[in-house]
C-alpha cells in the first residue's frame, strides 16, 4: 500500500504542475520549469542558447507570470524593442535631418517626450502580444513581412542608428552633412 500512495501523490504532483501552466503553450510542464528555473541564475555556457531561445519562443501565454522571462538575454522582447526603436529611429532622424539639418542628439534633446513616449508606446505593443502568447515565430509568418525579416531589420537599424550618432560625434555634424548630402549652413 505505500506504494500506491507514492504513486498518488506523484500523479497529483503531476496533474498539479500541468494545471499550474496554461494549455496553449506548446511546452511540456518539464521544459517551462527548466526555462522558468534557468532565468534567475547568471547564464553559464548553453544557457545562452538556440534551444534556450526557441523554448522561450514557445512558452505561449505562461510568460506572462513573469515580465524577466520576456526581457531575457535571448527573450522575446528586448532585440524586438530596440529593433523598432532603431528603425524608427533612423527613419525619422533623417527625415528630420532633411527638414531641419538637425542631428540625432539636438532632435533628442529638443524633444525629449516624444522620444520617451515612443519608447513606450512601442514598448506596449511589443508587450501586448507576448503576453498573450504569441511568439515571434507565428502565426504572421507569411510573405515577406516575417518575424525573421523584422529583426534582420531591426539589427541593420541598430547598426544605422548607432553610426549615425557615432557619426554625429565625430564628425560634429549631422550624418547627412558629414557624406555632403547636406550643406552645412543648413540647422545652423
């Protein structure tokens, strides 16, 4: 009789920690504790992984019980954050650029708000659909607008953006003065 008590209380164990996460995610309830377990530790070699990365990518709506889990290194969120970011960043700069002969840090400085409440606007939208369980990798990925093109993307942004501001440093001027697509006089 022990024995079968033993193996009661497993099967409740069990049918606790099914019910614990929910149902549209297309992990087992080992593979979301070993995600959920491995996100408060400092990452050590294979942490930091495609497989990490893809779990993470299939977790559905259980990421919603805990915000880290979205922020990870190799989470869902950050790379696409700063990869909207970037991108509107660098449209919208040399736009600006265009109009105003202003440069990324005077256009920032100048409009502080703007810059924040993008920040948060993209942030919550990035977020609304990954709290409800949707990855990255569906159920859009159709053409060419794909996941897989956003963050290539958005990584070719992050680069821009950063050389524009590099550039703008250096150089002391705006990044469309500085290749003379721009004349100088121009924001001055």
């Amino acid at each position: 009789q022990p024995v079968s008590t033993a193996a009661q209380q497993q099967q409740q164990q069990h049918q606790q920690q099914q019910q614990q996460y929910p149902t549209d995610t297309k992990l087992t309830y080992e593979q979301i504790a070993e995600v959920m377990w491995k996100r408060g530790l400092p990452y050590q070699d294979g942490e930091v992984s495609p497989r990490m990365a893809e779990m993470r990518a299939d977790l559905g709506s259980a990421i919603y019980r805990d915000l880290h889990m979205a922020q990870t290194f190799d989470g869902p969120a950050p790379e696409t954050i700063n990869g909207r970011l970037a991108m509107l960043g660098v449209v919208t700069g040399l736009a600006l650029e265009v109009l105003t002969g202003q440069g990324l840090l005077q256009q920032t400085g100048d409009h502080p708000v703007i810059v924040l409440a993008s920040f948060v606007v993209i942030s919550i939208a990035t977020y609304a659909p990954i709290f409800k369980g949707y990855t990255r990798k569906e159920p859009f990925a159709n053409g060419p607008w794909t996941p897989k093109a956003e963050n290539w993307n958005g990584r070719l942004a992050m680069l821009g953006f950063t050389g524009m501001i590099l550039t703008e440093f250096f150089a002391g001027c705006n990044t469309l003065q500085a290749y003379g697509l721009q004349p100088h006089s121009l924001g001055h």
